[in-house]
C-alpha cells in the first residue's frame, strides 16, 4: 500500500503550522515513504541525539529550523552535546571550535527542547512508560526503551529524531508494530554455575556477543541471572547497541516482553541458537584492554552512558576508602540532572580532592576532556572501550568498577580488587 498522509499531516506539510513544520515533515514523509511506511503515527515525546557538534551541516539544519519558527510539538529532551556547560573549563576546545558546538545546543534549546544533554534519559523524570510510542535518537537509550522500559521507538539518527519532534509524528514501521518485535535470534547461557553472580562484566560481556552476532535480529537471552539493578540492564544494551545494530533484546524473565521463553519468540521457534559460555563472557571482555595488568594509567573514565544515582551510590564509599588522593583522576560522565541531586544532599562534598572530576552534558570519548591522551585509560564502560581508541586514540583497560577505583588509587591497571 502507498505511503499516505492524513489530512493534519497534509496541513502540516502546507505550512498551517509554519515553514519550519513544513520543512520537518517534508523530509520525514520522504524518509517514511523510502521505508515502505504507509502512515505515520503519533507519538507522545522524543529524544534528540543531534547536540553533538559533527560539522556546520548540523548546525544551519537546526538554524533553519529555529528561523522558521519551528517548535517541539512534544516533550523532547536532549542528548550530549560537545561542551560541559555547567563547568565549561573541562572542556578544552579552542573559541573557535567552541562557538558552534554552543551555537548547536542552544538551538536546539530554541526550539523548545529540555536541556537535558544526557544519554540516559530514561534515568530521568523524562522516563516514557511501556508501550508509549516515541522517537528516541542515541543508541543506548532506544535499546533500554524498547527493551527494559517496553516503549517503542525506531533507531532514529539526527535530524530524523527532530524531525518527529517539531510534527509529533513518526512513520508506522519497524519496532513501533508489534509484528517486528518478537524476537528472532536465541542466544543460550550454557555451562554457567546455577549460582552465577550478575556481574557487571556478564552484562556487558553477553551484550557485546549479542550485539556482533544478531546483525539486525531480534535478540532473545535465555539463562540470564536476575540484574543486580537496571544498570546492568543498561551496560548490556549499551554494549549490544555498540558492537552491533541491536535496538530491542528480550530477556527472558527479566524483561517486560519475555515473562517466557515463548512469549519473547511470539510463539515461533528462533531463526538461529547460539550458545554463550563462561569461556566467551572471558574473551569478549579480554578483547576490551589492549594493555596488561599493571600498565601505568592516566585516568579513569566511568559513566558511559551517563552515571546515575545508583551508581554514584556504588562509587562515593569506595573513592572515600582511599587516602590521601587518586594517584590518577576519575572522570565520571553524569546527567546535569543527576549532578544536580547529589549536589543538594551534599554526597559530593570533598570529592574532587580525591580526584573525582564529574563532567556533564558531555562525554570524555567524543570530546576534548582528558587531559592525558597519550596514554592507558581505564573504565568500566564497555562502550567506553569499544569506541575510545577509535575516537580519541588512548589505550584501554577494562575491568569492574572496584577495580577502576583501586587502580585510580595506584596509578596502574590493578586487577582482583573486591
């Protein structure tokens, strides 16, 4: 069936709701007609991965948009942008560099959006609920949309994500219909110890092997222990969605779509079985660090996507443990809004002179931050790991949260810390 708009959308194409509507749901009908959409469908908010300064395209985009009076017709929040803006000295860009990177944030902030400028929106009170239909752009915040929350929302990029926003529309195909999400590819946990203990590095480990082997299937994981918290959850879809295209996975009785193992499958049997075992969880997160034990480091970076309450409530006793200082500084990425909280119960009181350095509305693999780059970098992100080398050159060591913590302390890469 042809691709067909209804009678507000026409008029929103005609300019009733002026140039900048006109012009966003012009490029959006083109998008969803060349997906084989045949409607688009409202949705109820949107989340927008475009702050990013990536060239000046981006910005006389979103320009052209503000001068065409263009407004958000649905609560949008916004991803991370290139600078700190609540401590802009931790950003080290030149004016020139800098200006447009300001230029874009505080346009899209002009359109109306909500100065979030965080990756995890969904750790926010801007949270949707299950089966809320949106247009959510970043690639861990669709995952734990769609899978961990059970809203709805394609893998929208920049521009396509705003484009929702100013028509609250979004074409009627993909993961928004129930029919494309059942899930396609089991993934099996075998030779685990009934017993096993959900470690971060599990989480991140099966979401790294899901990610580079479910190509654009639907993921089931079956034998997954029950997740210490949502941040597991979280790590996973944040390592699936960097090492593949996954934007939905199904844990079975974990999350809200897969109470069973049939239900997950919508009843039909998998396309393909694929085993994990303790011996692949061990080399996925090997492959990780590119450095041995004991690697003289130059800072820890944590909070990739950004750190929430509670894992700030993990991090603050076990920074405290030491004394006097870190030996090398601890990033640690976090919402404005969550920064924000912690400020006002006053749990980052003296935190700074352990080494601790929060960084808001940004991220320290995608910007100028690091003040050493010549050298290793822990984390405990494993989407941290997977891009940092790429983006900004440093060598990677990965480990667990604790062992981030005591190897700050030391100053090299520090393994079996409890």
């Amino acid at each position: 069936m042809a691709f067909r708009l209804t009678p507000q959308d026409q008029a929103l194409l005609n300019g009733e709701a002026g140039a900048a509507v006109a012009s966003a749901m012009s490029v959006l009908s083109a998008f969803s007609e060349a997906l084989g959409a045949e409607e688009l469908l409202d949705i109820s908010r949107a989340h927008i991965d475009g702050c990013l300064f990536h060239g000046q395209v981006s910005l006389d985009f979103v320009e052209r948009l503000v001068a065409g009076d263009g407004r958000v017709r649905v609560p949008t929040t916004l991803n991370v942008g290139s600078l700190d803006l609540i401590h802009p000295e931790r950003v080290h860009l030149v004016p020139a560099a800098e200006a447009p990177a300001r230029r874009l944030m505080e346009a899209h902030v002009a359109l109306g959006c909500i100065p979030s400028f965080t990756c995890a929106p969904y750790q926010t009170r801007f949270r949707p609920k299950f089966g809320e239909q949106i247009a959510w752009g970043e690639s861990n915040a669709i995952v734990f949309a769609n899978s961990v929350i059970g809203a709805r929302t394609n893998r929208y990029g920049d521009f396509i994500d705003l484009c929702c926003a100013l028509t609250g529309r979004a074409p009627a195909w993909g993961l928004h219909l129930d029919e494309n999400r059942r899930g396609q590819i089991l993934f099996r946990l075998t030779g685990f110890p009934a017993s096993q203990e959900a470690t971060d590095g599990l989480f991140i480990a099966v979401g790294l092997l899901i990610g580079s082997q479910s190509v654009e299937k639907v993921p089931v994981i079956e034998g997954l222990p029950v997740p210490r918290d949502e941040d597991q959850l979280k790590a996973l879809g944040a390592a699936a969605a960097s090492a593949g295209a996954v934007g939905l996975f199904h844990a079975v009785g974990i999350t809200p779509e897969a109470p069973t193992l049939a239900d997950a499958l919508g009843g039909q049997a998998p396309l393909a079985v694929i085993t994990i075992t303790p011996a692949d969880v061990e080399a996925a997160l090997a492959r990780l660090s590119s450095v041995p034990d004991g690697a003289p480091l130059g800072a820890v970076c944590l909070g990739t996507p950004h750190f929430s309450l509670t894992e700030w409530k993990r991090l603050i006793p076990l920074v405290r443990e030491i004394a006097p200082r870190c030996a090398v500084p601890i990033y640690v990425n976090t919402g404005r809004a969550t920064l924000m909280a912690l400020e006002e119960t006053g749990a980052l009181t003296g935190l700074t002179d352990f080494g601790v350095i929060p960084v808001a509305d940004t991220c320290t693999y995608i910007t100028a931050v690091l003040e050493q780059i010549d050298g290793v970098v822990m984390t405990n992100s494993g989407k941290w790991a997977h891009y940092a080398p790429g983006n900004i050159g440093v060598q990677v060591a990965f480990g667990s949260l604790e062992e981030c913590v005591a190897s700050a302390a030391a100053g090299r890469v520090v393994r079996g810390a409890a």
